[in-house]
C-alpha cells in the first residue's frame, strides 16, 4: 500500500511514540532549551536551516499541529520523562495553548505569548549564552535518541535508521549519516 502512493515502508518494532516521531519531539526539545539560552526560537531555526534542514523546525509544529505535538510529547514524556523534556516554557504554551493559536504568527513572528514565555525563561535561565552550537546539539541528541533505539531493536540497522532521518525527517545528508 505505501508504495502504491510513494513512499517507502519502514518496519519498526512497537515502541511508545512512532520512529519519526521520537526523533522529532528529541530535536524539538533540544531546541526549545537551546531558544532558552538563546532568548529566540528565531535564532534557533536560522541556524538549523543554515545547517541544511529543509524547514524551520518550530514551523513543523504549525504544521503537525498544537494538539498532536502535545499528545505525542505526552505519550513520549509518560513512556520516558528524561528523554523528552522540553524547556518549561514551552510545555507551558503547550499545555495552554488554544487548538487556533500557531507558534508563528506570520513567516517572520513568533506568537506574542509563547515570545513572552520565553523572555521570562530567558531572563530566568542561568546558562545564557551555551547555545554555542545549536545543530551539533541536535545532531548529538538525534544520535543518542537512534542508538538508544537501534540498541532496544526497535530498528533493524543504522541504515534504516539514516534513511529515516533523511527522508522523513530531512535531515541534511551532506553532514554525512547519523549512525
């Protein structure tokens, strides 16, 4: 059936949260504690698409939607708090945020209240100006995340898992593989 439509099947061993999916909400959490230290989502997403991402990542959640980055969060965040914990202020819009509001207001403009959020955790935050490399930082915590898993055997090969991450996620391949 996938390949009737395009796409190429990927078979994954039942695991909390879809493959996709983990690596996602891990680069959306390491990025959310890196806009902390920052003081910008902004910044953050020009530089992962400086890097070579297709896309601004916080763009993805307009996307995806609030109410699905939120259930799947939840249902990650349940299954492993530690592995899936982004910054307070951005949880905090989550968890508030109407099913209407988008994270960007315009192309340009972040919404007035999750901007709010994140100037008080900014001002709040004592590790400002750590964010020293925001796409290694990623990269790092996407390495981890597809260990972790290769290493459960919820994924058959360091292949798959690149292919993934290419492909579903687009990650920039001429950083060369994850794995």
């Amino acid at each position: 059936l996938t390949e009737s439509i395009g796409k190429i099947p990927f078979v994954v061993k039942e695991y909390p949260g879809f493959f996709m999916n983990r690596l996602f909400i891990t680069m959306l959490s390491e990025a959310s504690h890196a806009a902390v230290e920052l003081g910008s989502i902004e910044e953050v997403d020009r530089r992962l698409m400086t890097y070579g991402f297709p896309m601004r990542l916080f763009e993805i959640v307009d996307r995806v939607g609030l109410g699905t980055v939120h259930r799947v969060l939840s249902i990650l965040g349940k299954s492993d708090p530690d592995r899936f914990a982004p910054a307070s202020f951005f949880r905090v819009w989550l968890e508030t945020a109407t099913p209407q509001e988008k994270l960007y207001e315009t192309p340009r403009a972040v919404n007035a209240r999750l901007s709010a959020l994140l100037t008080q955790s900014f001002r709040q935050s004592r590790r400002v100006g750590l964010a020293w490399d925001v796409p290694r930082r990623v990269f790092l915590r996407l390495v981890n995340e597809a260990a972790y898993l290769l290493d459960l055997g919820v994924v058959s090969s360091p292949e798959t898992v690149d292919l993934v991450a290419a492909l579903g996620g687009g990650y920039p391949v001429n950083h060369g593989s994850l794995l």
